[in-house]
C-alpha cells in the first residue's frame, strides 16, 4: 500500500493557567507542553503505523524543530525525502487554555507559507506512483489546488480532508474521490454561517450538489453518515471507555479511512475501522501517543455487536 500525504507540520506549544492574563498583566504558575503536530505529518504517520508504504510532503525551517521533525519521520517509517526545508521557521501554534477549558489560539504558519506548487509538482512521480492521495488544508490553497491536478492527472485517488476548512474554487470539486469533513467543516464548505442550525442530512445534501466525491461526514462521539453517491448511511460510533484528549482524533479517523480504502476494503467496512481509530485515539493524551496501531483498531472492533 502506498499512500501519498500533501500536508502540515508544525508544533504545538501549549500553556495551562487559571485564568488568562489581561493586557500589561504577567501570570505566574501556568503548565507548558509541547510536541510535535500538523496534520499532514500526524496523518502521516498514522498510515505508517497501520501498515502503509508513506510518502510525506510538508515544509520545515532549517532549525532545531525541523531536526526533531526529521528524527520523528524516521523513527515512524515516514518517507521524508521530499520535505522542504523552508527559508522561514518550522511553523508553530501557541496555544494559552483557562481552567474552563476554553482556548485561545495563535499560529505562526512561517514554512509552510513557503509550500508551493512548484515543490508539488516536484512530488509529481511519488503521487503518480501511490495507490491514494490524502491532502490536508493547514498549507497554501494553492499547493492543496496543484496537488489535486496532479493527482487527477496521474489517476491517483484522491482524499481530502478539508481541515481547516475553507470555501473551495469552484474548480477543486470535481478532482476529490474522498471528502472527510467534520459537521463544522462541511458547513464552512457551502458558505454557512456557524450558527446554521442545519442538521446532518441537510449538511451531506449540500455537499452533495457541489461535488461527486464520496462524502464521509464525521461527528465526533456520534459515528459518522456516509453518502456514496447512491444513498445516504450511518455508522454507529463505538463508545470509549474514558476521554482523555480528543486532539488527535480526526487525523487517527482519516488515516485509518485511507489504509482501510488502498487496501481494498469495502466503504462501509473502511469508515467503520476509521470509526475505530478515532475512538482509540480519544483515550490517550497526546497526539502523537493517541495515533493508532493494527492492535489498536482490531481490539475494538472487536467489541462490535
């Protein structure tokens, strides 16, 4: 299985306070972690573990983050040989989270501005050679838009996970076989505001009329709805045993879709590994830790009726 991932890294800095600081104020005892994300590189890996032959195309800066970067792909099984070492720094998230929860979100997307569609076009033969492309949207519109064409025109089946979300072109609809929004996600997609109040059936529908791509619309603790082009399908969630950190989530569900797809399962039985992967994934703190492995997937399935 060889799969071809057009995506982000970047990493995450996370501070947790009490409460957040008001301007000209200084706060003393907040907990600070960091770790490496982006969700090109965590799909990335993701694939890897599950068995697939990965290819990665991100951008980095020349510091010692893009070092650590570079040690982590190899220590996955990731094919990094394509990854552009940026003249502009390994972008990074600031992250300040209250005690509520409630977070408050900066990011420097620094190299991976620098991500272009001539770099994709040089990633041209790794995704005429791949079995499927998955892109995510943390880079440059059009890098995602060049890595579409390309794929289309070399037949390679294309995954797009249309995170973060954006309005599409017009021209990007008819170049995805797989799109895997999330409830927000999709409403972002067709122009909705966020406050909608649209429920799942109308959000597939509206996705429907602007694309031919199979639609696998996830929602969280809740399964996913599948539209196939023929009809529209639920599939049930299979609950966690505790929520610990639902970060890694949704790249865990793409990742698991995509290998379940290249290697040849049917689209029902592939959502529902994908459905598997997102809930293991819920159950460990930290992304990279939460990223599921074969073991990890069959254990509950499993616990399928």
């Amino acid at each position: 299985m060889k799969i071809a991932v057009v995506g982000s890294y970047g990493v995450g800095m996370t501070m947790r306070v009490g409460r957040v600081p008001g301007p000209g104020e200084t706060i003393v005892g907040g907990a600070y972690a960091a770790g490496p994300g982006g969700k090109g590189s965590n799909q990335a890996i993701a694939m890897a573990r599950l068995g697939a032959q990965v290819s990665l195309l991100t951008a980095v800066g020349g510091d010692e983050m893009a070092q650590a970067a570079r040690a982590l792909w190899q220590r996955e099984g990731v094919d990094a040989a394509h990854v552009v070492t940026a003249t502009a720094p390994t972008m990074i998230g600031f992250i300040l989270v209250d005690e509520s929860g409630e977070n408050r979100i900066v990011i420097a997307p620094g190299a991976l501005d620098e991500l272009s569609p001539t770099h994709v076009e040089a990633f041209r033969g790794t995704i005429a050679e791949a079995d499927m492309l998955v892109v995510s949207m943390e880079i440059p519109l059009d890098a995602v838009g060049a890595a579409l064409k390309i794929a289309r025109e070399e037949h390679t089946r294309v995954l797009l996970n249309p995170a973060p979300a954006a309005v599409l072109p017009d021209a990007f609809w008819k170049l995805i076989d797989y799109l895997t929004p999330n409830e927000s996600e999709a409403a972002i997609l067709v122009g909705l505001p966020a406050d909608h109040g649209l429920e799942y059936e109308e959000l597939v529908a509206r996705l429907r009329a602007v694309t031919d791509a199979v639609i696998v619309l996830t929602r969280g603790a809740n399964g996913a709805v599948v539209d196939d082009r023929n009809r529209v399908t639920v599939v049930s969630a299979i609950p966690a045993h505790r929520v610990l950190d639902t970060t890694g989530a949704g790249d865990s569900f793409t990742a698991a879709l995509a290998v379940a797809l290249v290697d040849g399962l049917p689209l029902g039985a592939a959502v529902q590994q994908a459905v598997a992967a997102g809930s293991h994934a819920v159950t460990i703190a930290g992304v990279i830790d939460s990223l599921p492995r074969p073991q990890d997937i069959r254990n509950l399935m499993g616990r399928l009726p």
